[in-house]
C-alpha cells in the first residue's frame, strides 16, 4: 500500500482508493454489533467512516467503541465512491486513535430551545446547519469583494470609534475616548464620501453598532455593513450598481454553495430568479398598494414597519426598490428630487419572502448651501462636521452610495427565520455571551 497522507475531508475526492489519514471528530455513531458507523467531521465536511469488527486491529475497534459524540480523534481509512451518501464519498476504516474523549456534550441530538443554544453558541456552531450558514456567510464576503474589486472600486476601512453620529443620535453607543465623548460607528458612510472624492469609487466593508432597543428577527447590535460611495453617480445609476450587486452575490452563493444550501433545506428556486433589473416602487404608490391592501389607516408620511414591507415585497418575486421616500423620513444627507423637494432620491432595497430591508441607499446633497440649511434643521454641529462640510467646499460633485446589511442578507439566502443564527458570535438586545 502507498503512504497513508494526511487530508481532509472536503479533499477526500483526489484519494479514491487510497489510504488516508484525518483529523476529526464524532459527530454521531451507530452500531450494529460488528460493525459501527461513525459520521466523521472535520470542518470541511462530513463522512462515514464505517469500521469492520473483523477488518480492522482490535485497538481500533475498541477506540471506535469508547469514542463519545465530539470526542477528537485521527481516523485512518480508505477512501470509496459511494453514490448513496450524500458526500458521495465514505471511508472503509482501517485505523483509529483517540486524541480526547469528550463526556457529557451539551448539544444532543434531541430538540434545545433557543436560548438554551445560544447560550451554548461556541458549541451550536459546530453543527450541520450552523457551519452551513458560516461558510455561506464567508462566500457572500467573497462575493461582495469580488464585485467591487473587479469594477474599479477600492477598498477603503472606516473609522469604529467615532466623534459623532452618521444616522441620527438615538441609538448611538456611548463611550469615553479619555476625557472626550466618542461614540462606535453606526455607519462608515460619512467617513466613505470623503474617500469617494480622493479615490472615486470606494467600499467599506466593516462592524457598525447600533443600541437599538428593538428585540426583533432583523435587528443586532453589531452588524457588518458594505458601504460604497461613488463620484459622479446619480440616484439611477446607484440603483444599478446594486441590482447588478446583489444579483451577484446570490448567483455567487448558488454556484458555490450547493451542498450548504442542501444542508439548510433552501428552495433555491426562489433565488434563482433574482437577477437584474429589479422592480421599482415609489413610496406614493407602495401607500396607495397598501391603503388598497390591508392597510387601509396608513398614510403619507408614515414610516413603513416590517408587516408593511413585507406585504409589498409579497408582489414580486424579485428584491423591490422603494424610491422617494419623505424628506422628513429620511438621514439628513440625503439628495431632495429636484422636482418634488418633499421627497428625497433615495431607495430602500425590499428582500423577497419577508425578509425586508437590506439595503439603505441614496444620492447626497452635493449643494453647500442646502447642506448648511439641513444642519440647521437637525440641529447638528456645524463644528462637529467641518470636514464632512468642507467635502461641499471643495470640488463638490453628484455622489451617491449605499449600505448593505450583511446579516440581513445572509439570513435571506439561507432562508433562516432570524439574523442571530447568520453571526458566528451575535451581539442581541439581551446576549453579550459568549
Ligand atoms: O438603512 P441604514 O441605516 O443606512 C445607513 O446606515 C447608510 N449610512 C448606508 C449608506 O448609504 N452608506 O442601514 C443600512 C443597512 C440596512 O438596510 C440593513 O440591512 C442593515 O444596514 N441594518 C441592520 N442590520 C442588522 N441589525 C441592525 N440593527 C441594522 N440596522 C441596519
Ligand atoms: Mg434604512
């Protein structure tokens, strides 16, 4: 026989038939006597390994036998096709060494309540559907960068502690930066324009912190958010860029991640069809579709909620812009419609299935004056916000931008009923462990 070569799991492929040697552990076993089935993982993957009484050294037989569920061993096997395991591939195993016994491992296999896992989430994320969701998690990150790094965009980091706010001031965190007040960032964006007008187009792509009192499905504490901003990029153009942008994202996961959707049980249909362009509502006409539609008290001017979007969203089976919302409704950079200054050039990027808003998008004031008048009525710092007003006094151009949720997203695609799973570690109203 060849050398035995150390591999994993997910590359047991390239060594059919041959010897190998891996590092992993017991996720589940059955046993029928004379022959016990150990579901193997390593990270990469899952397999059986199947261990024969009379086949293998009576060491190995009795290590099997000790080994308890995620117990951590080096299993030695060869490797076979077998079209019945949903891997494709399984392991006739020849060798088996215990490297610890685990006792008394939280998470069985019978049904624990939510907080029960959460409590236990550096545990949880060993599981099938937990990993599945972390590496789908991990090609959207691949995906979003290979987006903008391949169409001239450069990537750009923003400030995490911050002298003010970016989207209003009450859900800002509050710390102390030695004697002066600072706060973590709830945005990059402001910091993002900025770099727009030294390098063109630009993304950030980092944590941002919002205190929201809301103990909802969508809401965290910390989330990741991508940020680009664009010169010379009107509020059609930046909606675009995201349909392009987000038709990609999900066509990149539904390439690469097949197995990991399987695992999650996804009804990848539905993702299929989301390619640009997208349709468009604007805020009139999302009122008028909801005061016919089961909302008949909402009126102009009012912010929608989640049964709002979601009734909206239920009409396409596509991602739905919501454009031209209310000035008044709106962060104070946002661009007024030349023609209609009571609402402003933006859009609010709807998700399918009830999953709602993933995006937050829009033109900004590019006018120094008006930009002036808007600290006024939001009784801003003019001192606090020299810089980003100096962005207005030199050069000034059409700039637009958006933020993605990635959280939002990740729990859109693989189909989860809440954003606490779509986060290795999350941070919720009530949860700063572990
Ligand atoms: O709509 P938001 O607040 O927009 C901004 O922060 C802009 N400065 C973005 C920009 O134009 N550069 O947030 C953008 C997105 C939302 O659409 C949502 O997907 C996500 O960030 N988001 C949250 N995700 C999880 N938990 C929260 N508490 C979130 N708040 C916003
Ligand atoms: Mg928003």
């Amino acid at each position: 026989m060849s050398q035995t070569v150390q591999t994993t799991i997910r590359e047991v492929s390239s060594h059919v038939g041959a010897q190998v040697r891996i590092g992993c552990w017991l996720h589940r076993k059955r046993s029928s006597g004379k022959i016990q089935f150990l579901q193997l993982r390593d990270g990469t993957g899952f397999i059986q390994g199947v261990v024969v009484k009379s086949e293998v050294a009576e060491a190995a037989w009795e290590a099997a036998e000790k080994l308890t569920q995620e117990s951590s061993l080096w299993v030695t096997g060869i490797v076979r096709e077998d079209p019945r395991s949903p891997s494709g591939y399984e392991m006739s195993v020849t060798g088996a060494e215990i490297i610890h016994l685990s006792a008394d491992y939280p998470i069985t296999p019978k049904e624990h309540g939510v907080d029960f896992l959460m409590d236990n989430r550096h545990l949880w994320l060993r599981t099938p559907r937990q990993r599945a969701v972390m590496v789908i998690r991990a090609q959207i990150v691949r995906a979003i960068q290979e987006f903008f790094d391949t169409r001239g965009f450069t990537l750009v980091d923003a400030p995490i502690l911050t002298p003010t706010s970016a989207e209003g001031t009450t859900n800002l965190f509050h710390t102390k930066y030695f004697e002066e007040d600072a706060y973590l960032t709830q945005s990059g964006q402001l910091y993002m324009e900025a770099a727009a007008m030294a390098l063109g187009k630009v993304y950030s792509f980092g944590p941002t912190f919002r205190a929201e009192k809301s103990k909802t499905r969508r809401h965290l504490i910390e989330f990741w958010m991508i940020e680009p901003e664009m010169a010379f990029v009107d509020h059609e153009q930046n909606l675009r860029v995201q349909e392009q942008f987000v038709s990609h994202v999900v066509q990149s996961v539904l390439t690469n991640c097949k197995s990991e959707l399987q695992t999650l049980e996804r009804d990848t249909s539905k993702l299929a069809n989301v390619t640009a362009p997208f349709p468009r509502i604007t805020y009139d006409d999302a009122v008028k579709f909801l005061n016919a539609n089961g909302f008949p008290e909402f009126n102009w001017g009012e912010d929608f909620g989640a049964p709002h979007e979601t009734a909206i969203a239920e009409s396409y089976d596509k991602p739905v812009f919501i454009t031209h919302y209310p000035t008044e409704l709106k962060a104070f950079y946002m661009k007024p419609d030349p023609n209609r200054p009571e609402v402003v050039l933006c859009a609010d990027l709807i998700a399918p299935e009830g999953y709602g808003e993933i995006i937050g998008g829009s033109q900004r004031i590019d006018d120094p004056e008006l930009m002036e008048q808007r600290f006024k009525e939001h009784e801003l710092s003019m001192e606090a916000y020299q810089w980003y007003l100096d962005l207005r006094k030199y050069g000034s151009v059409p700039h637009s931008g958006f933020g993605l949720g990635l959280e939002r997203t990740v729990a859109w695609i693989c189909g989860l009923d809440h954003v606490r799973e779509t986060i290795p570690f999350p941070r919720l109203l009530y949860r700063l462990y572990p």
